[in-house]
C-alpha cells in the first residue's frame, strides 16, 4: 500500500470526531489506525466505537485516543502469509502489518465473499415499517409538478421504492405509505411491478403532518416500528438500530447525521468595545441534524392528536416537555442522502453511482 493510500486509514491521537467520522466516509472501510506523527501505532478506532461516544457524550470534539482501542490486533511483515486466517480467527476485518519499532508499514483487510440477500439479516422480519409520502415536495418544484416526490427517480428507480429496497435487505414485507398528493400514481405504479412485500396504503383527506397520518393506521403495532420519510437514505445498519432502541429503553429514538457547515469567510470574534479579539478563517461548524427516520414505541400512537396537523417534531418535543426518554442513533454525514433539493439529489445519484445507469 502507497503511503498516500495508507494514510487514508490512519488519524493522530488528537484527532476529532467529527475528523475521524469524515476519513472513516474516505475510506468507506468503517475502521481507522491511531498513530503519532512517526506512524507508530497507538491503537484502533471503529464507527461502532465513535458512535458509542457520541451517544454516551454528544462531544463532537473528543479526541480519538478517548475513546480507542489501545490493544489493537497486529502482524509483523513476516507473518503476512498468516494474516487472512488470523483475522478469521479474531473476527477482525482490518489488520495493521508493523515493524519492531511498532511503525505501520501496510494494512491489511480481510477477504470476503459478498452475501447474497438471502444470506442476509433478517433481524427485522416483523418489524413494521410507515414511510411518510403524503407531502408535495414543493423544494422540487417543477419535477414534482408531472410527479409525486416518492416516484421522482433516483437514477431508473424512483425513490420510495429505493427505501423499500433497503429495508428489504433486513427481511422486511410489511410496510404502511401515508399518501395523499397524487396519490393514485403511487398506487398505480406499485400496483404495476412485482413485488415480495405487503403495501398498505392509509389514505389522508387532507395533510396531518409526519405524525398526524399516524393516527390513520387501522393495524396494532405490538412492537417498534419504523417511520421514515419518503425521500431520504439512510446507508446504516438498520438492525443495530433497531437493537440500540430496544436497549436502550428509549420510548422514542431519532437517527441523526452530522452536518458539517463551513462559513465562507473570515470570521471575527470580538468583545468589549469593538474590540477584535481573534480571526477565524472559514472556521466549520458541526451539527447533528434530523435524518427523518424513527423508531417509535407502539403506545406513542395514543400521544398524537386525532385528525389534527402534527409533525414528529412535535412529538418529539411534547416527550422531552415531560423529561421522557428520547434518544439519537448517530451516522456520519455520507451516510444520510437527502432527495429534498436538487443539489442533495444530484449528490445522491453520485453516491449510489447511478451516473451511468
């Protein structure tokens, strides 16, 4: 491995989350190496291991070696032959190749056969999903003028059924749509393919919002269920979220994204006086912001207002007044595809590269 490539997976000891978060998207291989500025290693950090911080802390600042591995499985070059049996054999999918002086010379990656989907999880295979496609989609105006949101493709295939794709994967067939604008193309087109799932349309008279629709579900959900918008994607392990609500004890868990902003300018903090105490060149803000995925308790239902406009933040925010237990599941910010504007539907179609399609 070039030293340029290698570098893609190591991350210094004072590095950030939100830094380690973006090389882990880089490298798309979920794990990165901590080493000093001689590349000597100092230990290992997983996206299992940043997430567990930030749900434990919210600190987006924490260094690294806070929360690290300092025990890292390693191979020497001599052993190299060795290396795809002993990761096997300590279910580690990433192994650094160091010298006597600990220095990492090379990574290593454990060889595997893609899975078939039907070797897949099937964690979910009762768990219910609603996915939200009521709305207008007014920030993609004119396209949503021909087309509902829902059916607007994302390179061949529109984007709702993209959704149902994923959830799929996790052995899911029951899902729920909350229709109204167009709601007859929605129907129409899934009435049209084929299919190895149940959809059960709830039919709104007028908009409700992302929870009022809810109300409208005739089914009794005995366990979480999913709620998800009609035109995001969240590229996560939608078991382990599933799984971290149950443990967790939430009664309500939101998936959340970061977001990095950065401002375009020179910014200038001052105090008393007029003052300048200091200048920030195009300094970058990091925030975790509302992918619109959810994993709700079955009793919430009884929360929300009959036949009254109500969104989940709504409910959201009703369950914090009462201090009742709200939780977030955080991804990295490649990892949430929104379709809402165009420009975050170009980069969607990029990331799924679909270009060519």
């Amino acid at each position: 491995m070039k030293t340029e490539q290698l570098m893609q997976y190591l991350i210094s000891p004072e590095g950030t989350v939100v830094e380690a978060l973006q090389k882990i998207d880089a490298n798309a291989k979920g794990i990165l190496f901590v080493t000093d500025e001689n590349r000597r290693l100092a230990g290992v950090v997983t996206d299992g291991d940043i997430r567990r911080w930030l749900i434990k802390t919210g600190e987006l600042q924490g260094q690294v070696s806070c929360f690290m591995n300092p025990s890292p499985k390693v191979i020497y070059r001599k052993e190299i032959a060795d290396a795809q049996a002993f990761m096997i054999r300590h279910s580690i999918t990433a192994l650094p190749v160091i010298n006597a002086k600990g220095v990492v010379s090379d990574i290593l990656f454990r060889e595997t056969e893609k899975k078939s989907v039907t070797e897949r999880k099937k964690d979910l295979e009762q768990v219910p999903v609603v996915i939200m496609a009521g709305g207008k989609g007014t920030r993609l105006y004119p396209y949503t003028k021909v087309l509902p949101k829902p059916l607007i493709p994302i390179g061949d295939i529109p984007i709702m059924e993209r959704i149902i794709d994923h959830f799929r994967d996790y052995g899911i067939r029951d899902f729920t749509v909350t229709v109204n604008y167009r709601k007859s193309m929605i129907k129409s087109y899934f009435a049209d393919i084929t299919k190895d799932y149940r959809l059960e349309y709830v039919e709104e008279d007028r908009p409700l919002g992302t929870a009022g629709s809810l109300q409208l579900i005739k089914q009794e959900y005995t366990r979480p269920f999913i709620v998800t918008n009609c035109d995001i994607l969240v590229h996560a392990d939608y078991a382990d979220i599933y799984r971290y609500h149950n443990e967790s004890g939430n009664e309500l868990t939101l998936v959340t994204a970061l977001k990095n902003i950065v401002v375009p300018y020179g910014v200038v903090h001052s105090s008393e006086n007029g003052a300048i105490e200091s200048m920030e060149e195009k300094p970058k803000l990091s925030y975790f912001v509302n992918t619109g995925m959810y994993i709700l308790n079955p009793d919430l239902l009884k929360e929300i207002p009959k036949d009254t406009f109500y969104h989940m933040t709504d409910l959201t925010e009703h369950l914090l007044a009462e201090h009742r237990k709200v939780g977030m599941y955080p991804v990295s910010e490649d990892s949430f595809l929104d379709m809402g504007e165009f420009e975050e539907m170009h980069r969607m179609e990029k990331k799924l590269n679909l270009k060519s399609e």
